[in-house]
C-alpha cells in the first residue's frame, strides 16, 4: 500500500504577522497616527523658541502677526509638511525596495536614486551657478528619475530581465559612477562644493511652502502605486512560479515598483537632500510587530517613517547649541538600528 504527499496548491495568503491578529496591527496603525500628530505638534512647538501649544492652532490657521505666528507661518509650516511627506515616502520607498529585492538591506540609494541625484545637483552648479532650492530640486528629480531608468535598463538586459540580484548589482555599479564623477566635479570647483554641501547634508530648515508643493503631486502619486502593489508583492514572496499562478506579472510588478521608488525616493532627495537610514530602518522596526505581510508593513511604514524623521529634526534643535541638521541625527540614530539588525540576523534574505 502506497501513501501519496498532496502538496497544497499555491495561495496569496502571506505568512501570518506577529503582532497578535487583525485587532492588534490596527490598534498599532491607530497608535502610529496618536504619534505622529504628537511629532506634529512638537515640531511645531520646539525649537530655539518654544511655543505654546495652545498659540500653534492660532499660528497656523489664524495668524495675528505676532512673532510666534510668523515663526509658525514661516518657518515651522514648511519644515513640519516636508518632514511628514518626505518621511512617509522614505519609509514606504524602503519597504518597497526591500521586498523588491527581497533583501533587508536594500534601501532607496539601491536604484542609484541619491547617486544620479548628486551627480545632477553638482552639474547645474557647475554648469549653471544655480544657488536656488528649487533648481535643485528639479534637477535632482531628473537626475534619481534618470538613474533608475539606467540601473533598470542594465539590469533587465539579457536572458531572465531584471532579478533582484541584477538590480543591485546594477545599482552598485551606476552608484559608484556617479559618486566618482561628482567627486571629480567638485574639485575642480571650490564654488561647486559649497553649493552642492547646503544640499548633500539632508535637512528641512531652509525650504518653504514651494518646495513642498513642487514636490506633492510625485509624491502623492507614489504613495498611491506603492500601496496598490501590497497583494502582488504578497503573491511573489511565494516565487515567481507560484506569483505567476495567481495572476501577478512579476516585471510588470517590479517595474511599478521601481517607479514608485523613483517618484517617492525622488522627490523627497530632492526636496531635502539625502536621509540616511530611515528607508534601511523603519521597515525592519516595522516588520517585528507585522510580520511580512506587505498589507501591514506598507501603512506601517508610511506612519513610522515621518514620526521618526521629525523625532530627529526636533532633538537636532536642542539636542546642540546650535541646531544639528536633520540628516546627521538619523545617521547617528541609524548606527545602533543597523548594529541591531546585525545582531538579531536581520541581514538574511527575506
């Protein structure tokens, strides 16, 4: 008498989270949301000045011309709307790129998306003399856009298209191009390293309400494409056998999901300059409480992200005489992340 193994037919169902159920991870969304209208409210109220938050209400929406208001209207809008766009769309651009790649140290400079952004800002002051925010960031969109076109573009060549390790093979490459021919560009130019160092730190002081409308309507639209692949990133972590099975187009998949790293990572380098760590970060921190369910890490990430990107611009205010710029707080804070993802064997494949 034979006994036969009936192997279960493929399913989209992703492995099960580890937050407890359904009722746990949206309880933890609605935690996220309380923290961010917190970090919302500290940024708006910390700083060289502090403001109570009982005047930021009337500062925002019904400014009287005091010196809080204007402090409010001027200086604090901006940076707070730009920390809170530009976290959220770091945070889902890391998520994507790690489950594109499915490694856990993928993050958004993979695609040569800060490389192609550097080398662009560095042209048009040298080419140009542009000394404006936002000659910088048009020019550093086109250059992220350009960049993951061409790391796409060489690692989809041949026989299989664009795997995960080609892609990071390509984006290692064209990233080490690009940073040699900033490199040269700024020595040859006193003028041109000055201005390209305002941009290179990764800040929100210094940029206003423009900027942030400039750069809305990308990320708007990456943010909607990156949640909208949530289930086909699902079907292919079971591979691409099983992905086809159930309908899902694996280059069509990531070839969306390169764009939507493109438009999120894009635009927030180009409006802040590059933040290290938050995209490499927040998705690790995101997936011990989800699991790896797409669904959850994506909103997750998109909540996370932007409440630790203004926790660190608000501590970079006090946390010196003078103010640390934001993108050195994250590196700094980022260091022990990574050490701990070393640790606990966060560096396997996903």
């Amino acid at each position: 008498m034979s006994t036969s193994v009936r192997t279960a037919p493929p399913s989209d169902r992703p492995p099960p989270a580890r937050s407890g159920g359904r009722t746990g991870r949206w309880a933890g969304l609605v935690v996220l949301g309380g923290l961010l209208l917190a970090a919302v409210a500290a940024s708006f109220a910390i700083g060289a000045q502090r403001i109570p938050l009982g005047q930021v209400a009337a500062g925002v929406f019904a400014p009287d011309g005091s010196e809080h208001a204007l402090i409010i209207r001027e200086l604090r809008l901006p940076r707070t709307l730009l920390g809170v766009a530009v976290g959220a769309a770091l945070g889902l651009a890391g998520a994507l790129m790690q489950a594109l790649t499915r490694n856990p140290m993928a993050e958004p400079g993979l695609l040569g998306v800060n490389g192609g952004a550097a080398l662009a800002v560095v042209t048009v002051i040298a080419l140009f003399r542009a000394d404006e925010v936002l000659v910088y960031v048009w020019a550093a969109f086109a250059g992220a856009a350009g960049a993951a076109v061409l790391v796409y573009s060489i690692g989809a060549r041949g026989r299989g298209g664009a795997s995960p390790a080609r892609l990071v093979l390509a984006g290692a490459a064209v990233n080490a191009v690009f940073t040699a021919l900033t490199a040269g560009l700024m020595l040859l130019s006193p003028r041109t390293f000055n201005g390209f160092r305002f941009w290179q730190v990764g800040s929100l002081s210094g940029r206003d309400l423009e900027v942030f409308f400039e750069v809305l309507p990308f990320l708007l639209a990456g943010t909607v494409l990156a949640l909208a692949l949530a289930r086909p990133l699902n079907a292919l972590d079971l591979g691409e056998d099983a992905g086809r099975a159930l309908g899902v187009r694996p280059g069509r998949t990531r070839a969306l999901g390169g764009l939507a790293v493109v438009l999120l990572c894009g635009s927030a380098t180009a409006a802040v300059g590059p933040i290290a760590f938050l995209g490499l970060a927040v998705p690790f921190i995101v997936r011990a409480w989800t699991g790896p369910d797409q669904r959850w890490v994506l909103p997750y990430s998109l909540l996370l992200a932007p409440v630790l990107l203004l926790g660190a611009d608000v501590l970079g205010r006090v946390a010196a005489p003078g103010e640390l710029e934001t993108g050195i707080v994250t590196a700094f804070l980022g260091a022990p992340i990574f050490m701990l993802m070393v640790r606990r064997g966060g560096l396997r494949k996903l």
